[in-house]
C-alpha cells in the first residue's frame, strides 16, 4: 500500500536569517534564529513541534546534530533527523517531513538549517573541509578541488554541445539582476558578460564570477498536513511533488560528465505532481557554478538536452522572460551558506507563491520547481509546490 | 623545483586497496577484472558492482586512456600544492574501461584535447606510496 503524498502536506511557516558577513552568530544560534523566526511567521509555539530535521554544518558539527539542536531549543520531538545530502539536503528533508506526517509519526515538522562558514573558518580551515567531500585515495592526493570537477563538467558540455562561456556567464548575470531587485540579497550591482569573462580564472572554464558566494547565514520552514494548512496566518504553500536521484558521491564514478541524476529526480517530481516543466511559473534550482543551471534546466526537461546554453541567453531565465530562474538572487548573488544554500530556494519559492516577493513578485505565480544538488553533481532533489489554486 | 611531499596528502592503503598501492610501487596500475560477469571496477571493492560476485581478480592493465575532459587549476584548494600549480586536473578514461581522476604532466595547457592518448607514469611521494599520474602518450 501506497501514500499519495501530492497535496498531501504544505508549507505554513518560513524563516530567513541575515546573510552575508556575520561574524557574531555561530552556526548553532543561525539555525535556532532561523528556526524561531519561521515558528512566528506559522503562529507556532516551540510546544507544537513534534519533528525536527536539521542538516550537519560545517563550522559547528555534531556527530547527532539533530538530537543536540532539540537539546539546545528545548524541544523534545518523536521525529528527529540530521540529513547530510549537501546542497541537496533541504529537500531530502521535505520529502521526509511529508513521509513522515503522512504515515503518522508526527505531526509539525520543523526543518531548519544554519552556517557560518564565512566568519566561522579561516581560507585554510575551509580548504580542508571542502577536501574532505573528495575521495580520499583517488582524488585527494591529486591536490585538486571541487571547482576543478565543476570545470571538467563544464568543458565536457562545451565540447560536446557547443555551448559558450558566454552562455554560462548569462547566468551569473540574471542571477545578479535578481539580487538587485531583492534586499535581502548579498551581492547586488549588477554584473555584465564581459565582467564574468574578465573576472580571475578559478579552474578554467570556470572564473571567480562563474563561482557562487560562501556566506553565513539560516533558514528554515514547517511542514504540517494540509488538511491543517488553513488554521494558519501565512497563505500555505502546498507540496505537490518531490523526486531524488542519486548515481554517485565522487565525480570521477559518474555515469557522465554531461548528463545528472537530475534526469531521473525531475521525472519523479512531474510524476507524482502530475504536471510537465511547461506548467512551472519560475524555478529555483542550484547555482553552485553558472554551469550547473545549464544541465540542470536541460535534465529537468525545460529544453532539449544540449540546449541550456540558448535557453539562458537574452534574459530568458530572468522577470519576464519564459522561466524565471532563482528569483532571490540564487547562490551566485543571494548567498550561498555550505549546506543550507538550497534552503533559502526553498523559502525563496514559498515567498513567490505567496505573492510577497515584491519587486521580484513571479506575476500570478501558482506553481514552482525547487531542485537542490549535493557534492560535485552527485545528489538531486527536485521539489514541486504550489498553491491551493494548483492542488 | 622544489616540492614538499610531507604537507601533501598521502593515501592510506585499505585491505581492499592495499594491492593497487603495491602495484603502483612497483610501477604497474593494477585493475580488478569480474570473472563473473567481465566488469572491470576502479577504484577497488571487495565485490564486483556489476554483479556482485566476490571473483575479482587484480591484473595488470595497459596503463593507457584517453582524455575525457580537464580543467588548468590556477587557484590550489589543498594544502601543499601551492607551489605546483597551474597543473592539468584530467578526468580519464582507461582503455579497460574505468574513469580515473589524476593530474596531466608533461604536457601544455593548450595541447591538451579531448580523446587525446595518455599513458600512465608514476610519481613517489613517500617511502611507501607512489601515486599514478599521467603524461600524452
């Protein structure tokens, strides 16, 4: 026996820290900040939570996150998780929120992340961090880094597709143009083409610009049944789909350079949604490197393989243009805080479909796609929500 | 050029892995071969992950690929490579079948193509490990 998990759930409650420098917060008092902040915007007290899922981060980690943070909040769930899928973890942890109240184990679930690895780290200490998500016999030795693998990637659909740095320097500058427009984002003068391609070489293709921030910063949401969804203050957004594909941890054990586990999460989502990529409004998808946004809108289906390069070009993923893309500003322009990054498209898509993104307000938004990816392409998860309209 | 092996990291050989180290010492890249189903796996298990028969078995491979795809590193993100770039990150693929990750030597950054024939060299970093690398062929 099956559950039916489209509609099944919704969103009441968003929380989002500051981002950016913040060198008085650590990464445990980001995430309860986080935390407290999207209990008020659901109208919840801290006794309402019987569910909790929390992610690793890299400055304060501990071997049981989870079971600390209660600890540290005083809360003392009967579901209680630390997830650990990278950038694709905040939407493992819908998944599992929904898995879990629908087969009755809890009924609130609070899903919060925080990290500081700007301030908390010095340049070495993060050197050897980020190092450790490499294989430790047969990629760490070698001295390169995952920058290098995002570039091995990005040369491969260079060569096999014919697409340009130009075209992946479109995507850091629409990700730019929505910062802009939101003042809750990082980085926000507007960048051009020839700024990306003349910014310091990384690991070519790859420049500075290509590049998505390292900042500190929280966010969380809470996850209830949507049978409850109208006992709250907030518009709830409803969870229509998810999909996950995981093919490999290390670059070099994929089964392509071009192609991601994407393919398989995004079909899963659509198919338990029940809708197409032509029916999402915007899409919030991960922007850990410009290149990424290519492969990830081909797999998704939102063009035909090969073709994210034109798709990006002339402001196509920006307002206005066929599928706005990260509308916060994205990892590129917003923040990018380790782990929770993907948090913030999560909370970013619930904004949007409430309608309060004010200058960056999707026009008659009602369904859209969040997709998070962990490690050097390895996890992928693909999130559909929209509202009640839409159920 | 000078180079400080001590800072740089050094695999610690597994059971599972210990016979591929050995090999490299002595100068041969070693692969584990399926005699179940064919597989040829890098890097090493204790089963085959085509079929998952315990009948690997190590043999010598050719040593030879082609390239698949490569990024010139400019900015070093491990310790004790500092001093070594730019160097040439290579993704792999051996003529047995496997991808490896290693580094290109010997050869420019602009001459460097995809398909382009590699063969293996090695390079000792400690007493005990020597660590594979690449050069055209």
């Amino acid at each position: 026996m099956t559950v039916d998990l489209r509609g099944s759930v919704a969103i009441v409650g968003i929380g989002e820290t500051d981002v950016g420098v913040l060198p008085e917060q650590g990464s445990t008092e980001l995430c309860a900040e986080a935390a407290r902040l999207a209990l008020i915007n659901a109208g919840l007290h801290k006794k309402d939570v019987d569910g909790l899922i929390t992610c690793n981060p890299w400055v304060e980690p501990h071997l049981y996150h989870a079971e600390m943070f209660s600890e540290y909040m005083q809360i003392f769930p009967k579901f209680c998780m630390t997830l650990n899928a990278g950038g694709a973890t905040s939407l493992t942890a819908v998944l599992r929120a929904a898995s879990a109240i629908m087969t009755g184990v809890c009924e609130t679930v609070l899903i919060t992340h925080g990290d500081n690895p700007r301030s908390g780290m010095t340049g070495a200490e993060t050197g050897q961090k980020m190092t450790t998500t490499l294989n430790p016999q047969f990629e760490l030795p070698y001295g390169v880094g995952l920058t290098s693998g995002y570039a091995m990637a990005a040369r491969a659909h260079m060569h096999q597709y014919g697409t340009t740095q130009e075209q992946f320097a479109q995507v850091a500058v629409s990700a730019r143009n929505h910062a802009a427009l939101n003042p809750a984002a990082e980085m926000r003068t507007p960048i051009t083409i020839d700024d990306v391609l003349a910014s310091k070489v990384v690991s070519d293709p790859l420049h500075a610009l290509n590049c998505s921030l390292w900042s500190d910063g929280g966010a969380a949401v809470v996850v209830v049944a949507a049978e409850r969804a109208k006992d709250f203050p907030n518009k709830p957004v409803f969870f229509l789909g998810c999909g996950e594909g995981h093919w490999h941890e290390h670059l070099f054990q994929t089964r392509s350079l071009t192609t991601t586990a994407a393919s398989e999460s995004g079909p899963r989502a659509f198919e338990m949604a029940g809708m197409q990529p032509s029916d999402m409004d915007f899409a919030n998808v991960y922007d850990c490197f410009t290149n990424v946004v290519l492969v990830e809108l081909e797999d998704l289906g939102f063009c035909p393989k090969g073709e994210g390069g034109s798709f990006v070009e002339n402001g196509n993923i920006e307002l206005g243009g066929s599928l706005p893309v990260n509308t916060h500003g994205g990892l590129l322009s917003h923040s990018h805080t380790g782990h929770p990054g993907s948090m913030f498209a999560l909370t970013e898509a619930v904004t949007q479909l409430r309608g309060d993104g004010g200058a960056r307000q999707v026009a008659d938004a009602q369904v859209g796609l969040v997709h998070g990816q962990g490690g050097v392409l390895s996890s992928h998860a693909t999130l559909i929500l929209g509202t009640q309209a839409a159920l | 050029m000078s180079s400080k092996p001590m800072v740089k990291p050094v695999p610690k050989p597994t059971p599972e892995t210990r016979p591929f180290w050995d090999g490299c010492a002595v100068g041969e890249l070693r692969l584990q071969h399926c005699n179940s189903c064919q597989h040829v796996q890098y890097p090493p298990r204790k089963l085959c992950s085509g079929c998952f028969s315990q009948e690997v078995e190590w043999r010598v491979a050719s040593g030879r690929g082609k390239v698949l795809s490569w990024s010139m590193v400019t900015a070093p993100s491990a310790p004790g490579f500092h001093e070594e770039v730019p160097f040439l990150s290579v993704m792999i693929r051996l003529d047995e079948g496997p991808v490896m990750l290693s580094v290109l030597r010997n050869c420019a950054g602009d001459a460097v193509d995809f398909d382009m024939p590699v063969k293996v060299i090695f390079e000792q970093r400690t007493e005990e490990i020597t660590i594979p690398y690449f050069e055209p062929a």
